[in-house]
C-alpha cells in the first residue's frame, strides 16, 4: 500500500494462526462455540512513523463472521540529555505523550488513544555556564516509557467490510514526544526507539452446510444490474422450502423469495434479484432448506459487489488540534488531492498537494491562530470537494 511519506520498516513477522475452538468467544447459537483465525505482524521504528500493511478479508463462506478483534502492544524506550539553564534550582518532570491511529479500510472512522506518562523527576542545580556537565545536567537512557503496553478494540457492528475475497488495509500512525515541565529555561535532546506488535483476528460461527443436498450454489451480478442466483439440487424432495435470503453485513439475513419443491430427483433452481437503493455496495446471499421433517439448514454465502461506492468520507483528527491534524479519505478515496486549511473568514491559511494517497498529517503547531479552520480537500481528477473541520484553542 503506497503511503504519503512511508517508513521502511522492520517486519519481524507475520503469522496465521487458525485455531478450531474458542469458548471464550462464544457467541454462536445453540451452544456452539466461535471459531477464530488471526494475522499479526510486528515493526520497529523511531516513534514518529507511519506503516502500511495488510491482511486477507474473512471468507465468508467459512461461516458468519460476529467480531473482529485488533491488539496491539507497544513499546517505546528514550534516551534524553536535560540540562537547566535557569539561575534557580528547578525541579523537572519528563513526560512523554503517545499516540497511536489506525486507519483501516474497512472501517469509515480511525482507531486512536493517547497515553500521557511521567518518566522522571530531575532536581537540577543552577546553571553552570557548562553544557552538558555538572550538577545542573542529567543524562538518562535508554529507559522504557512503555513497555508491552495492550491497546485493543473489539468491533461488533461494522464488519461489513471486512467480509470478502480481497484485503484489508491498514495505516498505522505512531507519535511521540517527551518534554520537560517545571521551567521553560532549560535544553533538552531526545532519542526514542519503539516497536509495535499488531494481531487482527476474526472470530466467526460456522455454517451448517448443505451436504450433497445443494450443488453449484452462485450468485453473479449481470450486465442489466440483476443479480441472478442458481443451485442444483441432485436429490430434491417434493415439499421442501428453499428460502433466498441476503444481507447487507454478512451477519443478519432476511429472506426476499421462497421455493417449493415441486419433484423429488434432480432440480436446477433459477432466481433472479433486482439490488435496491438501500443494498450498498456489497450483498450477502445464501440458501435456507427447510426439509420436510422441520431440519434447517444453510449453504455458503456468496458475495456480491455492486458497481459503485458510497459517497466517499474524509477524516479530520483530532478535531481539536494542538500540534497537527490527521486527514484520511475512508472508503477507497486514495487518488491525488489538493487540500486547503481555510479560516472562517475565507482566507487560505495552508496548502498541501498530495499524489497516490489517502492519508496524510499536517503540522499546525504555531502556524495558526486559535480558532475554527476549514479543511478542503479537492480530487485533483474528479475536481470534488470533501469539507471537514478542525479547532485550534
């Protein structure tokens, strides 16, 4: 995935794990438990960097997929030089400020924490008119700012797009800095070094397939816009209920169309769906059978992704700024941009250009005012306007 400014990492590793059983996440019906499989990957970098990678969608046709799951764990280590320069005594607090976004594909809103932490206290004597000596100077390090510290989220409602044949991509955004508190007289240099592990898992319930009972289920979109379903049935039973039914997330199916068995032997079935302006651009079909004797049971899901996308989003984060904001464009909007800090007055405060991007940070500390800014982004091709809104206190 090709970043603004990307930042060679280290990959320490990236693992699929699949595992069979998991009770603890059991959210399956009549006492089934979940099952999972995980993807996780590991870098090294300076604490201020951006990362790009990226892991397989869930297979729907594995089951229905009910939480997806993001952990990660960080680590961050300083070295620091401070000195007074104060004629007084002072007493220093070091303290670092972390934070960590993702930005995922799949998701229409960023992923982000903040952590503030005191590292040290340092009683400097007055200055000595010696830089980097004496009892008014303290060097300290490496020392560990955090260490293995667990930042997790748990998504339950907008899998959605995780669901599919392709991948889901990931930016991830580390910022860090430390500073001293206690006076504004002194010099202070700093060198930080951090890693972060990263482990997606998708915890799902399986399906109950149809064995030898459906064949050659498909569902295809075709030129007109209808989307035509077909299956096979080797060994059909007279009576029994065949229900078409979709989803909009992979999760929640509701049935649109019934078929009754007219003949037992071999059946081909034909079926045929118009898309609504409510169904987005993916839809989740499958069959229900409903044999004679009151069993239930279900084929794979089969997606289908229709032309077009949903208006694309742009990201303005945090929305109120002290050092920088964040611009991301959800929803597939990587392109070339052209982005505007505008004042409430009109007047163009900053302008950035990006090329082949969805993601970039803009540095506001001490450029402009307190107050309300306007973000405008244009895509340099389709010539279209995102507006987002950011404060600066």
């Amino acid at each position: 995935m090709k970043l603004p400014y990307f930042m060679q990492a280290s990959v320490l590793s990236f693992l699929t794990v699949v595992l069979v059983h998991n009770p603890a996440a059991s959210q399956c019906a009549a006492g089934q438990s979940s099952h999972s499989i995980s993807y996780d990957t590991a870098v090294l970098g300076g604490g201020n960097d951006v990362y790009g990678f990226n892991f397989p969608q869930f297979d729907p046709t594995l089951g229905t997929l009910v939480k997806v799951s993001i952990e990660t764990a960080i680590t961050v280590k300083y070295n620091y030089q401070l000195e007074n320069t104060d004629a007084n005594p002072i007493l220093y607090r070091v303290r670092v400020n972390r934070s960590d976004e993702i930005y995922c594909s799949a998701l229409l809103a960023p992923l982000g924490t903040t952590q503030v932490k005191t590292l040290n206290s340092h009683l400097l004597q007055p200055y000595d008119g010696i830089n980097g000596a004496g009892n008014d100077y303290v060097s300290v390090g490496p020392v560990y700012a955090f260490k293995e510290y667990p930042i997790n989220y748990n998504i339950t409602d907008e899998v959605a797009g995780f669901l599919g044949i392709g991948t889901v991509d990931f930016t991830y955004n580390s910022i860090t800095d430390s500073y001293p508190s206690g006076s504004s007289h002194y010099l202070y240099s700093t060198n930080a070094t951090d890693s972060i592990s990263f482990k997606l898992t998708y915890y799902y319930c399986a399906v109950s397939f149809l064995p030898a009972d459906i064949r050659d289920f498909t569902a295809s979109r075709q030129s007109t816009g209808t989307i035509h379903l077909s299956w096979y049935t080797p060994n059909d039973v007279t009576g029994e209920v065949y229900e078409i039914q979709k989803s909009l997330d992979g999760r929640n199916f509701v049935s649109f169309q019934s078929v009754i068995s007219e003949h037992s032997g071999g059946t081909s079935y034909q079926v045929d769906y118009q898309p609504q302006e409510a169904d987005g651009n993916k839809l989740f079909f499958r069959v229900k059978q409903t044999e004679q004797g009151g069993g239930v049971k279900y084929t794979a899901v089969k997606t289908v992704v229709l032309p077009g996308k949903p208006a694309l989003s742009m990201k303005v984060y945090p929305t109120v700024a002290a050092d920088w904001i964040s611009v991301y464009f959800a929803n597939g909007g990587k392109g070339d941009w052209s982005i505007r800090i505008v004042s409430m007055t009109g007047k163009m405060m900053k302008q950035v250009e990006l090329s082949n991007s969805d993601y970039t940070r803009i540095g506001v500390a001490g450029q402009l005012p307190s107050g309300v800014y306007i973000v405008q982004a244009e895509n340099k091709r389709t010539h279209a306007v995102q507006l987002g809104r950011f404060m600066i206190q």
